[in-house]
C-alpha cells in the first residue's frame, strides 16, 4: 500500500522548453497578444488608467500627512493649513515595482474567458493556469496576488475597456474577416447579482443593513446607533417576515396574509421612526468630524449609505401600503427591486421566466462579431436603443452597415426613417409591427426576405456568450461595474471568434499541404 506523500507541492522542475498544450485558453492567449502587439497604445492607455488609481492613493496620503501635521503642531501660534492636490498633478515617485500593464490587460480580457460571473474564482483559475505562467515567464513578467489584479483590473476605466473593443474590430476589418456591412440587434435578460424582491423581504433587510451598518460607525470616528429597541422590531419583523414566506398563495389565506403585511408594516414604520433621528444624528456628527481625510471619505461614503437605505425603507413601505392593504397597482420606477444594486430592473423578456437584473443590446456583424453593446438602465424600451445602437456601430467601425435586420420589439417610424437617412438601405423589422410601417415593395423583395431570415443568427450569438461566457449574469452590482463586466465577456468572445476564423481558414492550408 503507497504512503501518502509528506510534500505533494513541493517545486519540480518543468520543461519551459516545450511548447504549452493547444489548448483554447492557449489560442485565446494568442489572439489578445496579437491585438495589444499591433496597437501598443492599448497598453499606454491602462498604464494611464493605473497612473490615476496611484495617484489618488497618493493625494489621499498626502492629505492624511497634513491632517498629521496640523494636529501635532508644537506651538499655537503655528499654523499648518492642509491644502486640497489635484490627484491628476501629483508625480508617482519610484517605489515597488508596479504591475506591469500588459499582466492588468490579460487579466481584465481573461476574467471575462472564464465567464467572470465570480471574479475571484475566475482570477483563481488564471493564477493556477500552467499556459499563463507560461506565457508570461517567457516575456519576463510574474504575476502579482489576486486582491491586487482584482484592484488593478477594476481600475481599467470604461474608456480604456471601450478602446479595446475598437481595436478588436478595426483588426477584423483590416484581416479581412467581417466587413461590417450587416448588422443584426437583439436583447437580451441577464440576471442581476440580487435576491428575488419581495416587499417583506426587502423591509427587514433594509432595516437590518441599517442597524448593522449603524452599529459599525464608531471604526470611522461617528457615534454608533443608540437605540436599543431597533433590534427588537427587527427581531418582530424577521418572524413576520418568515410566516409571510412560507404561507400559501391559495385564496383562503388572503385575509391572513393581508393581515401579516399590516403587522409588518406598522413594524417597519415604527423601525424607521426609531432609525430616523440616529441617520440624522450620524449627519450632524459627519459635519463635525475631524479625523484623516482618507477615514473621512469613509465616513462620509458610509453616512450616504444609510441616508439611501432609510430612503428606500419609506419607499418600500409606501409602495407595499398601496399594493397590498389599498389593492393599488404600483409604476415599476416607483419600486424598490434590491437592497444590493439599486439599478437592476424587473426584466419580463417574451415568455421566459422573469429576472430582476438588465436587459443589454448586442449588435452582431455577418460574421459572427459583436459591433456593439449597449447596458441601459432597467428595463429600457427595445425600440428607443435601435438609433443609438446603430450610430455606435458606425462609430466603431467607420462602415455604415447595408443591412440592418432586428425583431419587432424595435418597431419605430422615426428610426427606421433615421438609419435610412443614414445610409443603410435595408433595414428590416420583422413580424406584425414591422410589416405594418415598411412599404409592400420593400416587405416583399428579396432583400428584405433574406434579412428576415439571417435575423436568426443573433439567436446564435445570443445561446453562445450566454452560455459560454456566462453573459447570462453578472456577479457585480450597479451599472457602472455591470458595464465593465458585459463588456470584459464581449471582448473575450471576439478574440474566440476570431481564433475560430483563424483556425477555420488554417484548415484547408495544413490539409493541402499533408
């Protein structure tokens, strides 16, 4: 019987000489090497990105040292002034070595390879990955700690993310392999990093959130919630909150139901006259602090959240008090959806089941690409993103498409008659409203029949980057970092649709010459 070994891990030598495993991580590797080789700018882009992020951890430092300073001076007669830098002024002395810019640049492409749904686990997986270690060991770069790339990488602003998408697509139309001539537009529901919403639910987080962010206020230098009785309604509204969850929807229980609801809201409403005075209080002891600037900022930003919180506690109560005791219908933009992200919307997209999270526009060329992508707020209305979408993709890619072909939720005369003005000359709009604003002449010809049927490729795209990218989720929380993280899967499923269009046109070459 073999003994367990006493060093599984211990370092043996590896064979750096022979070439990595062909794997589709390794040609997904290749494809972003060859991009950032033939437009270095991308790097001088992100090393600007981290430029910034440095120096405003620099100004922060700077004004923690006056604020040390001003309270330590020997004299009263001395006074020491602390002054406000612009961080964007500030020269980065020489300290550690910084990550090198284009490690933040295969990190911030290969979170969204590895679908990016968790980035912790996604940069896990690339700190272990032998291809990457690889990879980099051969052009003299290592690889920093995890809470560092993840810093690095969310620094990446949106522009610079952005500027790497247009260099995908000018080396498309430079290689050859699309030409940006059509251009199909679908949407699509990603689920939010939230809970389903129920108002129940939501009211006893949202009360809890307070009391616990309250109970922490005294690690920034503000007095904590004094008010002892919070605890108790919380406790209150927990088990109320739980008897409503698991009672039956059948008819029979409506009355206790309802009954639940008014136990629970006059729970809530004591909650948020018992919280109310102690946000007040944390306001007034945020314009009396001084301590260093960097733990004010923190302080600050903590008093915002729980002005929020207690914001969206009388919002939930409001809008419950309607629904639920007086039987009114409540607008959606009146609705709390989450105590987490508070830019996610209630998405009911045709007859799947619904999400709370965003509806993103994909804009897909003849070939495969995606040419766009546009992450509105909520449940925005499919129709209103059909001109923007489309002047985005010109911009992007300096071609105005011939043929533009999209489903029916984007019916619009006005922007219809806008692409054309702009120069496509087809622009198809399937199903029952499309017919009704085109022309017999134009429903009926050839061209408008064919864009109707190519219209199913987006389809394709759609079941592809959702389903290997993860497209369908997002793991971050507000719409800025949603943004970020759509788009990081965006890029990586091109640069594998670009592999793919390598590989495709490999094959008849490696087998003539066999």
């Amino acid at each position: 019987m073999r003994s367990v070994p006493a060093a599984p891990f211990a370092p043996v030598p590896l064979l750096f000489l022979e070439p990595p495993p062909e794997s589709e991580f390794f040609t997904f590797l290749q494809e972003t090497h060859r991009l950032v080789a033939g437009d270095p700018t991308i790097l001088a882009a992100i090393d600007a990105d981290l430029d910034l992020h440095g120096q405003r951890k620099k100004a922060l430092r700077i004004a923690d040292a006056q604020w040390n300073e001003a309270q330590n001076q020997p004299l009263p007669t001395i006074h020491c002034v602390p002054t406000t830098v612009a961080a964007e002024s500030l020269l980065l002395g020489v300290g550690r070595p910084r990550t090198e810019a284009y490690v933040v640049y295969l990190f911030l492409t290969g979170r969204g390879f590895f679908g990016g749904f968790k980035s912790a686990e996604a940069t896990t997986l690339m700190l272990e990955s032998v291809t990457l270690r690889v990879f980099l060991v051969n052009q003299g770069l290592g690889l920093p700690g995890r809470s560092t790339l993840t810093e690095l990488v969310n620094a990446v602003s949106a522009g610079t993310r952005e500027k790497i998408l247009d260099a995908q697509l000018r080396a498309v139309l430079s290689e050859g392999w699309d030409d940006a001539k059509t251009l199909t537009q679908d949407s699509t529901a990603v689920e939010g990093n939230v809970l389903w919403p129920t108002d129940s639910r939501l009211m006893v987080d949202l009360v809890a959130r307070l009391c616990r962010r309250g109970g922490r206020l005294d690690a920034v230098g503000l007095p904590n919630f004094g008010e002892p009785r919070t605890a108790k309604v919380l406790s209150a509204m927990s088990g109320l909150d739980r008897e409503i969850s698991l009672g039956s929807d059948r008819p029979k229980r409506a009355r206790s139901r309802r009954r639940l609801y008014g136990m629970l809201l006059k729970k809530a409403q004591r909650a948020t006259a018992l919280l109310a005075p102690q946000v007040e209080r944390s306001q007034q002891a945020l314009r009396e602090l001084d301590v260093l600037p960097s733990l004010r900022v923190r302080a600050a930003r903590l008093v915002k959240w729980l002005q929020t919180d207690l914001e969206n506690l009388r919002r939930v109560v409001q809008a419950c008090e309607a629904r639920v005791l007086r039987d009114q219908k409540v607008p959606i933009g009146e609705k709390v959806l989450s105590v987490s992200d508070p830019d996610a919307g209630f998405i009911a997209k045709g007859g799947r089941d619904p999400v709370v999270g965003y509806k993103p526009q994909l804009a897909r060329s003849g070939n495969g690409f995606i040419t766009g992508l546009i992450v509105p707020q909520g449940n925005a209305s499919d129709s209103c993103q059909l001109v923007p979408m489309f002047e985005q993709v010109v911009r992007r890619t300096g071609v105005i498409p011939d043929t533009v072909s999209v489903d029916d939720g984007y019916c619009s005369r006005a922007g219809r008659a806008t692409l054309q003005a702009r120069g496509a000359k087809v622009v198809s709009i399937s199903g029952s409203k499309g017919k009704k604003i085109t022309p017999a002449a134009d429903w009926d010809s050839e061209a408008y029949a064919v864009a109707r049927d190519d219209r199913s490729a987006v389809e394709s795209l759609m079941f592809t980057i959702k389903y290997g990218f993860d497209f369908d989720r997002v793991a971050r929380r507000g719409l800025d970092n949603v943004r970020a993280e759509l788009l990081e899967k965006v890029l990586a499923y091109n640069f594998c649709r670009l592999a793919a269009c390598r590989r495709a046109a490999d094959t008849p070459k490696k087998a003539q010459a066999a």
